[in-house]
C-alpha cells in the first residue's frame, strides 16, 4: 500500500484539494443535520396536534352529556390524520416539503378536503430543502470535477507527464490510482454524515445500503464522465469549462427539459379543479328535490332505502347524502387525475437510466418515502379511515340514534399502518448501468494519455 501513501503525500500538498474535501465534509454534515432537524420537527407538530385532537374529541364529547343529533356531531368533529416520517426520510424530503402530512377531516365530501391543503406559496416551495440529497445531485459533481479536472494537464502543464508515463507502474494505473483516491474520499465525506444520521434515527441497514449505493453509483457516474474530459488532452481551464458544461446540461438543461415536455405530454389537471368541481356538485344539489338527491343515494347504499322517508324541511341524511353524491360525481376526474400523476411518476424514473441525477433522487426519495407513491398512499389511507367514518354514522343517521357521550369513545381511529421498507430495484439498476458505461469510458481513456 505503499502507492496509497504517495498518492495521499501528494493530495495533502494541494491545498485546494483539501479545502474542497472540508468543504464537502460540512456541507455533507449541514445537511444531515438540516434533514434530521426537519423530521424532528414534523414529529413534534405530529405530537402537539394529536394533543390538540384529544382535547378536542373531549370537549365536543361534553356537548353530548344528554344525547344529541349524531348529524351534528359528524359536523361539528374534526378527526385527524397523519404521515409519520420515515426513519431515513432526512435523506431525501420530496414531497414533505409541499404536500401536509398533517390532515383533519370530517365525514363531508371529502375531495375537497383532500385538495385544500393544496394552497401554498410555490416560491417558498421553488428553492427546495437542503438535504443530502441537494448535495448528492447538485453539489458533489462539482467538487469532483474541482478535483479531478486537472488530473494529467497539471503534470502536463509542469512538465512531470513525461516522466510519470515513463516510470514503472505508471500509465492508466496511475491515473486510476489518483482518481480512485479522489473519488473514494469524496464518498467518504458524503456517507460517513449519512451512517451517522443513520444510526441517529433507526434506519434499517437496507436502507442505508441504498444511499450508499446510489452515491457510490452517481460519484462512479461523474468519476468516469471526468477522466474522460481530463485524458483528452485539452488545458485545464479546458476541462473545467468542458466539465462544468456537461454538469449544467445533466443535472439543469435536461431535467428541466424532460419535466416540461412530461407537462406537456401528460397533461393532469390541479387538485385544487378536483375541489372545486365537486364542491360545485354539493352546492348544487341544495336547488334539487330532495327525494332525488336520496333515489341516486340509494343506487349505491341499497341497504338504508327502506329506512324511515324524509320529512319536510332538512334532514342531516339528506346532507350527507349529497355529500356523498359530490365525491362520486369526481370520482372519473380523481382516477383520471392520480393516473396521470402515476404516468408522470413511470417516466420519470425511465428518465433515471439516462439521467444519473434524475436516478438518484428517484431512489433516494422512494427509499426515503417521501415522493409521489408515497403522498397518494397517505391519500388513500385517508379515504378509507373516511370510508369507515361514513359507515359508523350512517347507522346513528338513518335509524334516527341519539348520539352520546359513549358514541364519541367508539367512534374509528386513524391508525397508519407499519410501513415495509422498499428497495428502488429499478432506479439503482439503472443507476449501476449509466455509471458502469460511464466509468468504462473514462477508464479507457486512461490508457491513451501520452506525454504531447
């Protein structure tokens, strides 16, 4: 190991090989941090507001000490939801930076309040959350290129290259040697914050096998890209420009490209649409008769027809029952809309086998749970705790039962499943290609460096 010595004697002399490794290093370690802080913080609103919906349940709870219309409970309740972070979720926040993770809903239409916590200001959104992985796609190539850009025309530019190429041991070896140590000590000060981070929140070792993984892949990727600029020939300034140019098109240009002609080829309509279209349908349904409204109700809940008839004026089953009748009249609009969502998703990460940064966030945020998957999951739980909130009070609705005191304790809790960890198979896959053929130019051209 004597060459691992050198190698090392000489990257230490470089002063801006070392500031740059710091540099990375905290870069690295802020932005574990920052990612971690942020989880900690949506556990602790999950916590206060879990108080806070206690409090509530017991002071609607008192107003119904003698027995009430459940109508008015199922109104006047508010029941929440929520969307626990994963232990790896500081890797990669996606979606939680936008999309609430905290949601309460009542046994109305439910559409709309699906979508209302879609109203946010998209500047504050634009910048996204530093995390690991802003300094994985964004970051870290750059301080590659600063450190490999340079790798022959330095010893070409001094006058050593001759000398070195004519040395015993020398040639694509010795190319290979400094571009490993390079490459390896980035790697290092990327995932030594992610491992302890790691062991700070629990993770499970698949999931950090697959951030390591994905860095190892997307540094192989830049690795390979580098050594083919820099054995070409060119001056260092040369390269760098080269470099950065190809930085700017693969992780800038091309995505933005890609995510626009995705918005124009598959167009999906806002959710805010969705909201307002059924919202629309619930408003109008007060100007219809209400034995209509109840006749469309009954083709879908046949087993509350033979209940007792409407009388005059309102009746909180007929409310409730148009409720309903607003979110499946969305119901073609909202399929519609999660499946051009989920097409977007799909292409998205066929992107990733030709676009290494676009690969590496989709697998970090899928491991992470924290893309577009895992926000339409937290949706669907919802609709079925709303489901299971709908069928406990149709019973109390349509038989006309006081509604008490006990009522409220056996009302349904929402109680979010355990969720499994999952490998991104497919992403990594496509990662390890792109940067095995990426890696095997860059290794060619290593042994075609001649002294002129």
């Amino acid at each position: 190991m004597s060459w691992l010595a050198h190698e090392w004697r000489l990257l230490v002399r470089s002063r801006l090989a070392v500031a740059a490794l710091v540099l990375l290093l905290a870069l690295s370690v802020l932005a574990v941090l920052s990612g971690m802080r942020e989880v900690a913080r949506q556990q602790q609103t999950i916590a206060r507001l879990a108080a806070l919906q206690q409090q509530d349940l017991a002071a609607q709870a008192r107003k119904y000490a003698e027995g009430g219309d459940a109508g008015s409970a199922a109104y006047y309740t508010f029941h929440g939801t929520w969307d626990a972070p994963s232990p790896a979720a500081f890797l990669a926040l996606g979606l939680r930076d936008a999309a609430p993770y905290v949601l309460r809903v009542r046994a109305l239409a439910l559409q709309a309040q699906l979508h209302e916590g879609e109203s946010f200001n998209p500047e504050l959104a634009l910048a996204g959350r530093f995390d690991f992985a802003f300094v994985l796609v964004y970051l870290s190539p750059l301080f590659l290129i600063a450190l490999l850009h340079d790798l022959v025309s330095s010893e070409r530019r001094s006058g050593r290259l001759g000398t070195l190429l004519a040395m015993p041991g020398a040639g694509r070896r010795l190319w290979l040697r400094r571009a490993g140590l390079r490459t390896a000590l980035v790697f290092g000060c990327l995932v030594l914050p992610v491992l302890a981070g790691a062991l700070g929140s629990g993770s499970a070792m698949a999931t950090v096998a697959t951030a390591l993984c994905a860095t190892a892949a997307y540094l192989a990727f830049w690795s390979g890209l580098a050594l083919l600029v820099a054995t070409r020939g060119g001056s260092s300034a040369a390269n760098a420009t080269a470099l950065m140019g190809c930085w700017a098109v693969l992780t800038l240009v091309l995505p933005t490209i890609a995510n626009a002609a995705l918005a124009r080829a598959l167009p999906v309509h806002q959710g805010v649409e969705l909201m307002l279209a059924q919202r629309q349908a619930v408003h109008a349904a007060w100007d219809l008769p209400p034995q209509a409204t109840m006749e469309k109700f009954f083709r879908t809940h046949p087993e509350w027809r033979h209940t007792a008839p409407l009388p005059s004026g309102f009746h909180w089953k007929w409310y409730y029952a148009f409720q309903q009748l607003g979110d499946q009249s969305v119901a073609p609009q909202v399929a519609a809309y999660r499946e051009g969502l989920l097409a977007r998703q799909r292409w998205t990460s066929r992107l990733g086998w030709l676009l290494p940064g676009v690969g590496v966030q989709a697998a970090l945020h899928r491991q992470a749970d924290t893309d577009l998957q895992a926000q339409l999951a937290y949706q669907d739980r919802i609709a079925d705790f709303h489901a299971r909130l709908r069928a406990y009070y149709y019973p109390y609705l349509f038989n006309e039962v006081r509604f008490g005191v006990r009522d409220f304790a056996t009302q349904p809790r929402f109680s979010p499943p355990a969720r499994p960890s999952e490998v991104p198979e497919g992403q990594l896959l496509g990662l390890g290609l792109i940067a095995i053929f990426a890696l095997a130019l860059g290794v060619a051209a290593t042994g075609r460096v001649r002294p002129a």
